[in-house]
C-alpha cells in the first residue's frame, strides 16, 4: 500500500508513520529526516537546505522532488511506503502524479494549532541519536539527558516559538490546499489526532482498511 501522511508540523505524523509502517512492514520516507541526514553530513543538498530550515520555511520544491524520486527508485519501496511530510505542495503532489507513482490513501493527522504550539515548543531531541523528547508529555528520566544514549537533550531551530509559527502559517498557505486536492482523487481520509497514540493508530489503521 502506498499512503501519504499529511497533517501540520508536530501532528504526529512522524510516530505514527512509524508504527503503521512496522505493521505493513514498508518503509516509511521522511523528507525532513533525509535533509536533516544531509545537513548533518554536509552534502551539498544539506547546505542548501539549511537557511529555509532554521527559518521554518519550505526547501524548494525541485529540491524535495529530486530527493524523493531517487529514494522511491529504492528496492525496498517495491511493496508500498508511507510519505511523512511529501508532498508539501501542490506542485509536489502533481510532481508525484507526473513520476506515476500510484497513491492508494492520504491519511490527513487534524491537530488544532494550540496543541500544536505546545508539542513542538516542549519537543526536545538527542543531538545523537535523534530520539524525541518532550518536556511535559515524555520526559526522559534524566533531565536533559537522552535515555538510549546518555548524549545531550537539544531543542531543534525550527522548534523554537517563533519558528513553529512560522512553520504554521507555512502549513495552512502551502500544505493544507492539498486536502482538498487527494480529497477531489478520493483519497483523503481525515483522522483525529488528539488524544492517545495507540488510539489514533487505531482510527488510522481503520482509516487505511476502509
Ligand atoms: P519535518 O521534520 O517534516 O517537519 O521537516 C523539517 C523541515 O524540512 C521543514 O520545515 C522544511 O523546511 C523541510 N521539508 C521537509 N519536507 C519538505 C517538503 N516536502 N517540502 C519542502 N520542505 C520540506
């Protein structure tokens, strides 16, 4: 099955990409990882992409574009994937059409603003490893200290207040017209995503079996 996750910024996205992903055993391909991946390397790419990142804007579509199309030619996406955080835009989505790629659901994440602001403000991550942290929903049990690998908590750029604004008001102009573009193919399914993780990867997992 091929599905796309869309939703905000801190919707959850990412965590439930994850557990649906182990479920159907596909891969799940996060743009933002690979281009944080790459700003962590210093590849060209990751130098291009670093000004819009920490400023909580958009990288250029050509960019994201060629990012995906080289990790959808991968072998281990032959059985389907997930898309967490592509398209971002119309232009993305139509460069999807345009690669042929068939897309069987669009799994719209719905968190109001608020709490958005308040995940992503109190997310902390290992500087290391990557692992997610959040000051008040998922303390580590040492403050400020990451519990896989003992490395430093630190707030990502594109998480401090100011930026996730940004981030917002980027969702809403750029990202949100695509549910009504997948819900026009009749592919959109919307899910709540307040509450309880293993709860919303229920309505998911109900969502992707309808
Ligand atoms: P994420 O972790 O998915 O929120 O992505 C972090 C940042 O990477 C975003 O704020 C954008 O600057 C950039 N990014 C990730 N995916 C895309 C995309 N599909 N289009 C444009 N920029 C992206």
């Amino acid at each position: 099955m091929n599905i796309i996750f869309l939703g905000a910024p801190g919707a959850g996205k990412g965590t439930q990409a994850e557990l649906i992903a182990k479920k159907y055993n596909i891969p799940t391909i996060s743009t933002g990882n690979i281009i944080r991946e790459a700003l962590k390397s210093g590849t060209e790419m990751g130098f291009k992409a670093k000004a819009f990142i920490e400023a909580g804007q958009l990288v250029p579509d050509e960019v994201v574009i060629g990012i995906i199309k080289e990790r959808l030619a991968k072998g281990d996406c032959e059985n389907g994937f997930i898309l967490d955080g592509f398209p971002r835009t119309i232009p993305q989505a139509k460069a999807l059409d345009v690669m042929g790629v068939r897309i069987d659901k669009v799994v719209d994440i719905e968190v109001p603003d608020e709490n958005i602001k308040a995940r992503m403000t109190g997310r902390r991550v290992c500087g290391t490893c990557g692992a997610s942290y959040h000051l008040e929903f998922k303390k580590p049990a040492q403050n400020g200290i990451c519990d896989s690998c003992g490395a430093e908590l630190i707030q990502r750029k594109d998480d401090a207040p100011e930026t996730v604004a940004d981030r917002l008001s980027v969702y809403h102009k750029q990202t949100e017209p695509l549910k009504k573009y997948y819900e026009e193919h009749g592919k959109l399914e919307i899910v709540d995503g307040l509450g309880d993780v293993a709860e919303i990867t229920a309505h998911i997992e109900k969502a992707l079996e309808d």
